[in-house]
C-alpha cells in the first residue's frame, strides 16, 4: 500500500497512438514531441519505448541530455534551438540536430563548424519564432556551408480555426516548397484534420499520449494515464460542520469525507471543480484542494476502506472534462503532474 497519488502509464496505448499517427498519415516520416517529461508521461521510459519512430523533438537541451545518458540513439531535434556558443556546442557534442530561427543564432553559427542538423523554422502565421518567410533565400544563403535538413514552421489554431490554418499552410507551402528540402509543419491537429500539412515529416504531441485536439476525433486515441490517489482517512463530519481551508464546504447532514493523499502540489489543480472516480462511481469534492490532500464527499452506501485508490483522471474520467471543469487545458495537467508522482509503467 503506498501513500503517494500515482500516474498509471500505458505504453501500449502510447504504441497504439503511434499506429493511428502512421495511419493517418503514412507518406511522412514522425518526430515524436516529448518535450516537458513526456508530457508528464516520463521523457526517458516514452523514449526507449518508441524505438521505431523516425527521430524525436526536445525543448531544451537538458531533455537532450537526458536521453542521450541514457543510451537513446535515434536523432533528437532541439526545436528551441540553442541560446549561445556553448549551448551550440553542446548540442553538437550530443550529436543532435538544431532548429535555428533567429539572426541570433545566424551570427553564432558564422565561421564555426557545426556537425548536426539544422532544421529552419519560418514564420507562417504563429509570431512567435521564426525567419520572416520571404527571408529564406538569404537565410539559406548564410547556411551554405551547413547541414540543412529541412524547413519548418508551427500552426497555430489547427484545433479552432479553419481559415486562418488554411492560410498558415498556403503561406508556407508558398514560400518553402521551391528549394527541395524536406518539409515539416504537422502538430497532432494538423495530423488529423488537414491531410495537405503533412509534407515530409510530422511532429505529433499530444495525440501520442492519447488525447485529441478535437473532441470529435477523441475515440480514434487511447489514452495513456490513469492519474489516482489513496484513500488515508475517512471522517465523520456532523451536520453543520465545516471541511478544509477556508470551510468553503459544510455538511447538510451528518456526512462520510474521505481524505486522499493528493494535492496541487502532486498537479492536481487547486481550481479544479471535477469529480473523481471511486469504484467507477462518481463522487465530489469537499472542500478546497490542499497542497498533499484532497476531500470527497462520500454517499451513505459508499463501501471505503484506507488504502482503496480513487481516480483523479483517466478511464470513464476524460482528462479532456477534467481540463474543462478546472478552466484550463489537457496539456496543462499532464505536464503538471509533479516528479513526486509515482509513475507505473504497464
């Protein structure tokens, strides 16, 4: 019996996710995104089990690190790029390939001889990295003498707006397609709405742990965590009474509260209004999230014992309601999920 709120994670689910990727979009190679710990799914576990997929994408260069110490081999993409001369080094050393995105970073790769890949990124719309996409003439030109392995730029509103990604993919088969480079623009929306963003590569986040951008498309993915926590104590409350900080809950009759050991500082929100799952059945909260415990408001019939597991999210709990009731998104409560968390591999 452990005392800590566990993270169920299915690599098989993971692999099948993969599947549905390569189904929808056979003709392109995957750079499978596990930056931010997988996802809050495990950096190092999610990568050795993806040992087939064509390379991976990393935020930062810690994460490449990581990887790299422990024996992952596959080519791993460093999307943010590098900062300054000795993070280019670096990541020169780890033998990865760079995106570079920046003049910056233009002026730190003159005269110096770098041995990965550069990926560069344009501006198709998104404004936040990226060449302005008319530049890439010259861009190309001051790389000459560099391994340049494609072109890439990121959609911005795949998930929510049509017309303006129908834009982002005009503008940027318009302005990359001329100079024979491998190009990449598909995030998981992109993946699985618009077949014309696929191009050579695709790079799927968030579908390969099984959630979908699009609320439609959701059972086409199996989702890979079970996020849940122990029961540690079950109390009689008197009507009347008060629960937790604040006393935002009080009792309307004498009433059965179990304490479970979770809380914000496990990742799970102190906003969040969802249920949770006991025995399949949905219970609610009492009372304001702590930061290691969490209250439910029992039902007389309710047959509890300490050390039963109650879930947080996963199974007949869509983190997707979830992210909803806690006024945030999926990605923000997976990656959350804190390093405290015991992740259970299946």
């Amino acid at each position: 019996m452990s005392s800590t709120t566990s993270a169920a994670i299915s690599l098989a689910a993971i692999t099948s996710n993969l599947a549905v990727v390569r189904k929808t979009a056979p003709r392109s190679k995957v750079m499978a995104v596990i930056k931010a710990d997988a996802y809050g799914h495990g950096l190092v576990p999610v990568a050795a089990h993806l040992d087939d997929v064509d390379g991976f994408g990393v935020a930062r260069l810690n994460e490449a690190q990581a990887l790299r110490s422990d024996g992952i081999a596959q080519p791993i993409t460093l999307l943010g790029g590098f900062l300054d001369e000795i993070e280019m080094h670096s990541a020169a050393d780890l033998k990865l390939d760079v995106v570079v995105h920046s003049p910056h970073q233009l002026a730190l790769l003159q005269g110096q001889h770098f041995s990965g890949g550069i990926w560069v990124k344009v501006n198709s719309g998104m404004n936040r990295l990226g060449f302005p996409i008319d530049s890439l003439p010259k861009v190309l030109d001051a790389l000459a003498f560099h391994n340049v392995i494609g072109i890439m730029s990121h959609l911005a509103s795949a998930d929510s707006d049509r017309e303006y990604t129908r834009q982002q993919i005009d503008t940027f088969l318009g302005g990359a397609s001329a100079f024979g480079l491998p190009l990449s623009l598909a995030n998981s929306a992109g993946i699985l709405d618009y077949p014309d963003s696929h191009l050579d590569w695709v790079r799927p986040g968030l579908m390969l742990y099984g959630v979908s951008p699009f609320a439609a498309q959701r059972t086409q993915l199996t989702p890979a965590m079970m996020l849940s926590a122990p029961v540690i104590a079950i109390n009689n409350i008197p009507a009347g009474e008060k629960v937790g900080y604040g006393g935002t809950w009080i009792a309307e009759k004498a009433s059965k509260v179990a304490v479970l050991a979770t809380g914000y500082a496990d990742g799970y929100p102190r906003e969040i209004t969802a249920p949770v799952l006991l025995c399949g059945q949905r219970r609610q909260l009492a009372g304001r999230i702590a930061m290691d415990m969490t209250c439910i408001a029992l039902h007389d019939t309710d047959q509890v014992a300490v050390g039963d597991q109650v879930v947080l999210w996963g199974g007949e709990l869509p983190i997707e309601e979830v992210a909803e009731l806690a006024g945030t998104i999926p990605y923000t409560l997976m990656c959350h999920v804190a390093s405290r968390v015991t992740r259970q591999y299946v």
